[in-house]
C-alpha cells in the first residue's frame, strides 16, 4: 500500500499546510465515506459542514472557503481542489494489469508485423500483416489488429477491442475495452433492379491522433474514399459513434451515448453532450457545446452552445421550454 | 425433445383444466403461429376470439376471461397467464451450450488464480493474477477478466465480456455477450499549459451485487475513488451506459440503450426506459419511473413517474403534448 | 496499385467523355484534396464552382450541371454521379485481410461442426458444437459461434461478433465488429415473495435473413419462444438495439444508435433515422420512415413519414416545432 506523509501530500498539490500534520495517508475518500489515514477534498460550501463528521485525516480545501483547522486534523488549503485531486489520483493509482511476458505465446502475430521495443501484447491477441506498432504500446489480452494498420508508440489498448486494416493511430491513445474501429460505413445505392440495396464499398479508412483516447464499446466507421479523422488530444467516451468521413478537430470532447452521423464535421475543442446526436453532413464549429439529449439538424456556429431536439441557442430553448411549461398549465 | 402431458401442465402452472385432454405437449407457441402439440396463452380480451382458429392443442387462459372449452382442445384457467407462461418457459428451456472439459487447454488461466469447485473456463478465455472465481460460475469462450478481480459462485459471463482489474462481482450474475466492466471513468482536467486536456486517473473500481443481470454490450465505469456500485437483484438491458461513480440501489431496471452519466445515484426498484438519459450528479429516488426516451435533468422524488426531454411529472408532460399539438393546428 | 485509363473509367461508369483523357487514373479524391491521377466526383451546383482548383486529372460529373470540359482535364458526364461513385469505389476497393490458412490452428472447432468447402476460421475463434456454416463464409480472429447455430454461403464474420446458440443466419450476410446476436430477451417476473424479481427464460432464437448486413456493436436479442427475424436485405448500422421478438421485412434500414424495444414489427422498406427509438409492440408498416432522433410510442402507417418525440406526421412535427420557436420569442 502506498503511504506518504501530511506534509509530502501538501508540497505535491502546492498546498498551505494547517492543523495536526502527524498522520499518514494511504488513500483517497470522499468526505462521508473517507476512513482515518485518507485525504478528501472540499470543494465547494455545500460540503464545508460536513467536514466535522468526516474520518479522514485531512483534507484539500479551496482556499475561497475559508476554513479553520481543527487540532487533531490536517487542512490542506489549494486554488483548485478539483486540480489537486486529480493530482493525488496520479499519485496512488495502482500498477497496471501485469504481463509475466512481453509477448504471450497464445497471441498470434503475422511474422511481417513490426513491433517495437518493449511492446507487450497480451495472450489471444490477433495482429494481422504488415502491422507496425510503435515502442512501448500495449495491448491486453483480446485484441484484435487487422492487416496494414500502424499504430504509434505508448498507445494502450484494452480487450475486446478491434482495429480493421489501414487504419492509422497515433501515439499515447487509449482504446478501452470492447471499442470498434474501422468498420465499414453505412453507405448502400438502390440495386439495378429496384428491388433491394447495394452496398457501397468503404475503401478509406480511419486516421486517430495523438493523446486520444476512445471510451468501451464505442465504433468509429472508417471513410467511404480518404479517412475519417479524429484529431489530437480528443477524448471520446463510452457507446459513442462516429459515422464513415466524420472529422473532429483537436481536443474535442464526446460523452456517453452521443454519436456523430456520416460526414459530420467538428472543430476545435468541441464539446458534444451525453446522448446527443448530430446529423449527416452537419459541422459544429470550434469551441462549440452541444447540451445532452440534443439532436443538431442544422450547422452551429464557433462557440455557441446549443439545446434540446430540435437543437437552437441554449437560452432561446430554455425559453421555449419555460412557455411550454406555463402552455400545458393553461 | 421435452414432453408433457396436459394435466402435467395444468399442476406446473396450478391451473383448473377444462376440455380434451389427451395431446401431448413438447412446446409453446405464439396463438397464431402454434403448432398441434403445443401450448398458447389467452391473456386479454383481444386474444380470445383468435383461439377458434388456433392449431395449438392447449391454451393458458386468465380466468377473468371465462372462455368456454371445446372437445378437441384444452384449456388451462390461470389467476395469472403470464406468470404461468414464465413458469412454462423454465420447464422448457433447453440446455446451455456444452463444455466438454471444465477448463479448455486454450484458455489462459494465470497460476495464481483462485478457481473455485465446478468452474468451467472457455477456450480463448483469460483470467488474470489473484483473480478469484467462486464454485459453478461459467466463463463461456472468449471472456477476459483481469487481475484481483473476485466473482462469486453461480454467475455466468458469456463470451466477449471484459471485467477490468479489482471489479467485485456477486453470486448468481449474469453478464451477457460483449459487456465493458470497469474501464476508466470519463474524466480530465484542462493541461497546466491551458491548451489540452489531461486524464483523470480512475483508481476506483466496481462492485456488482448478487443476482445482477447486464445485457449485450452494456458498460458499467469504474469510479475515480471509492466504487461504481450496482445493488442486488439489478436488471440491465443492453447498450447501456453507467457512467462512474453511479450507485444503484436494489432490483432497479434500465431498458435498452438507457444511460447515467457519473455520479448518478438510483434508490431501490427505480425504473429506467428505453433510450431515457439521465444528467450527472442526479439522484432518482426509490420507486421512481423514467419514460422511454426521458432526458432527466433534475432529481425524481420517490415513486414519481416523469417523461419527456426535459422530463417533469407524467400528467403534466402529457398535458404539454397535448398543447403543443393544439398550437400546432392553429 | 491498380490503375486504369480515362477511357476504362468512363466505359466502366457507362459515361459521356470530354476534355484530356491521357492521364492514369489510380484512385478516387474529394472535389477539395483530390490529388493528380485520382477521380473525382460532382453531383451538384454546390461543387461546381470548386472544379477549377481541383488538383483531380478527371471528375465524373452529373449531365444536368451541363459542364464544360477544359483541355487539361476530362471530364465524364453521367446521369448519376453517385451510382457511378459506388461504382468506382467497387473498382478500386482492396484486398481483404488475408489468411495464411483456411483454419487457424489457434482456432477452436468443436469436432461435430460441419465446416462448407473454401470456409476460413480465424486464430482465436470458437465453432461450437453441432454448427454448420456453409461454402464460402468467413470468420475473422476472434469469433464465437455458440452451438447448433446455422450459418449460410458466403457470409462474413468480423472479429468480437458473437452469434449465441441455435441461432439462424442466412447466406451473404455481414456481421461487423464486435456484434452480439442471440443475447437473453429483457424480460423478468415479479418473484412469488414479491420482493424482487425472477428471471424469464428466452428459449427462442433469432433468424436472419439473406444479404442482411449489422454494424459495430450492434444487438439483436433472442426471443422469449418462436424467433426475433430479420429479413432478407436489411441494413442494420452500429450501436443499434433490436429487442427479442422484434420482426424486421425486407430490406429495413436501421440508422446508428437507433433501437427497437421488444415485439416490435416493422413492414418491408421501412427506413428508421439515427438515435430514433421504437416502443414495444409497436408496428411501423412498410415503406415508412421515422426520422432521426424520434421517439415513436404508436403505429404508424405505411408509407408515413413520423418525426419528433413524442413522434407524430412529419409536416405537423415541423408545425409544432415552428410554433413552439414563436412561442418562446413572445
């Protein structure tokens, strides 16, 4: 078990140091559940009262709150409470998964596959010809890597997941467990006949950045001709989908259940809600927010934030929402 | 094939028997499409005039329908037919897919697992370092678990299920194709530089009660500290999303592509539908319903039923439907 | 690479040729980042204007925009630009992955499963016992294919699908990454201590149909008794959810994200949009369209085109929408 002192927790989060500073830290609680020997964090003046009941035996305050210290714990006064926290985060995360080898006997690589030094992957792993993946890159067990695909160094990729040929990722992404890339696009044209679709072949494929990092179960389709894009530093969450020729700019941000249609097109630092959806051939300019549960028909404009389904400006619907509410009262 | 006779069936399901007795029944079948030999249901007034047609050689009929026999067939009258119709799916249901050696040579179990007695382990299986597996649980082909994790006796994981490091799983769980336990909660904090993004890490885990049941392709994130926790007798669909730090009580339900963004908390016997999101940091309380396709943006009390995107109070919902449509003829 | 002459281009597309026909066409390129010796493609006035700056040595361009050709560059005149772009794509499309062997030794194949002529098994896949898969049809790495299922010629099987037991699939289907077929229905009793609840047994099974296609992550669940069918020809995206019991007709399009509760009907050509949903027991006749991000808690009628949640005709869904726009303006 990881143990530090008061004083080294206080010096790692650029924290002002008051009250009993004799006990050890082990771990991180939150303020009700916290045990004696972890540090929580108070961030706002909702929590400030429950501090008297807490256990822990010290805890990250932001310094607009003002707090007192009592003389058998330690505060920790900070600017940022969340910041610190995430800082302690880094500093008791646990070891990875081990791997007892480099490269299991019961995963099957193609011998035209490059791999780089200190790339591990794991048994029932599955990497496909000409592959090439760069030093220091993981992939558990359970991975699939499909023909020609290269992928960059210190990328970490998860279970279950699969990556279909010719697709390119970049370095220091994460793919988590069950993620789907490279799938063909949803494209079909009417058969000669009439009487049925044809499909339409998907010969681009999927290009990923660098410092990207895709949530479980979710699919990126791969481009009709040339590629789907995702950008650097982009963070997509879990059940996401990217429809075939989508493009997203640079750190953009996609949560849960959200999905873009084919050829949606995303700026920089984009932010697209929980559960939204966009439509086909739509762009969302940068430093635009979609709410969640929105559905965007129309293009929105660099850095508005739009609402609801139908989606407009944030406000106008919640406006609309409001005279909805007084309408179904009348 | 199974086979019973009628009065076999009318003592399963505790029904009064009335009519020609003498067929056998090896099946179920649906009242337009069963087959001589097999048994329908009559639950509502709707059905009843479709049994005259039926080729089936019994009905389940709910008695508040007072249907009169014929000579050629048989009726079985029941308090309740759908309970009946459960009971005879249990006396039906065929076996689950054989294994014919506890543990497949090509799965890779490591050698500091704890595997209890009747365990069956899949070809292409993993199970990671001091993981431990309690007596008759099922890893079916193509399941990954990793290490310290713990399951209890009895639960099922079908193939392509992925349990994540120190996830704690029940007695009597059943995880179906393709699930996602324990990846990393969606979290970052803006880079010291301000122009991207960094990870949260996610040292938490999950814990799943007992006789919890998580549909195809669903996820469940492990928490940034403490656990994601799902309580006993949960059912969840599949495609759904429960995000970190969520805490569901007792037998709550989540229907089909549902999600909780983080930090959501649901009481006991909470009802989710299809398709229904709910924000981050809300809690929905015992006894609740959400609607099929809900986006919930503020805290249900207890045993209330709301709707809608946003969603409020049931009545009122439909009373702004209502008047919508209205003003939309005008 | 392959490469072909203007002239081959144009036979192939069945096209007018006019202007420079001497450059090698080795690929296809968007109007904008098309580069030399690729073909482009212009279907309407939009796209017009940018021909000039094209890098392109060749566009295919559709007969109404009436265009007129320069010298350094040909242009190939056709009805329909983008059958000719399926076409091409048909054309240019590369190799599949390849297999060094028609049955991976690190597969596993239960010896009663009965294997067609020119079948290909991937590394780390699992046949079950009593499956049949026909001529022709081929799993990629990581399948699993539970037992007494049934699979037709010519079939694709991309790596993580899943396929539970008995399940019965027809001939030139495709079955993407990660997809799960045959999981549990969603369905469960009140226990008889009414303090929980019991779960009911799916014993029946899914059947799909001939040249049906299901995207990344998708799921189709079994039914309670009888079948959950799929008809020939539908196209299913990602991430979609198709409940037990539910019948698809010919030649249906599932959008991504969308999803059907359970014992939903829809008719033949039925179109339903992205992240649309579909209550349980609901049918949606043939050749009606639901548009993207509904929600439908009624029939509707064929040919109807519904939009919106809650879901009703189209132009009056876009009524209401207008009114509500005034609404929240006064």
């Amino acid at each position: 078990m990881k143990s530090f002192t008061i004083n080294e927790i206080a010096t790692i989060v650029d924290g002002k140091l008051v009250g009993n500073i004799n006990e050890k830290i082990t771990g991180l609680g939150e303020l009700k559940t916290a045990e004696n020997n972890q540090v929580t964090f108070i961030g706002s003046v909702k929590y400030k009262r429950l501090w008297s009941q807490s256990k822990a035996s010290a805890a990250i305050v932001n310094e607009s709150l003002n707090m007192e210290p009592d003389d058998k714990r330690a505060l920790i006064i900070v600017k940022n409470a969340d910041l610190a926290m995430a800082k302690l985060l880094e500093l008791f995360s646990p070891e990875a998964p081990v791997f007892d080898m480099d490269i299991h006997p019961a995963a099957v690589v193609h011998e035209s596959a490059v791999i780089g030094a200190g790339v591990k992957i794991g048994a029932g792993s599955y990497v496909g010809k000409d592959v090439v993946i760069g030093e220091g890159s993981i992939l558990y067990p359970n991975v699939t890597i499909f023909d020609e695909t290269t992928i960059g160094s210190n990328t970490v990729i998860w279970s279950g997941t699969i990556i279909r040929e010719r697709s390119e990722i970049g370095s220091y992404c994460i793919f988590h467990i069950n993620v789907s890339i490279g799938a063909d696009g949803f494209g079909y044209r009417p058969s000669d006949d009439g009487r049925g679709l044809v499909k339409i072949p998907h010969i681009g494929n999927v290009v990923i950045g660098n410092g990207v990092e895709i949530g479980a179960n979710s699919c990126v389709d791969r481009a009709k001709f040339n590629s789907t894009i995702i950008g650097d530093g982009c963070k997509i969450d879990n059940l996401v989908q990217i429809g075939h020729n989508s493009i997203l700019g640079r750190s953009c941000i996609m949560a849960g259940s959200s999905g873009l249609a084919g050829s949606v097109t995303l700026g920089d630092g984009v932010i697209i809600g929980g559960s939204a959806s966009i439509k086909d051939h739509t762009t969302i300019h940068s430093g635009a927010t979609v709410g969640a549960g929105s559905g965007v028909l129309a293009d929105v404009p660099a850095g508005q934030t739009v609402l609801g389904y139908p989606a407009c400006e944030a406000r106008e619907k919640l406006k609309q929402w409001v005279a909805l509410r007084k309408l179904g009262k009348q």
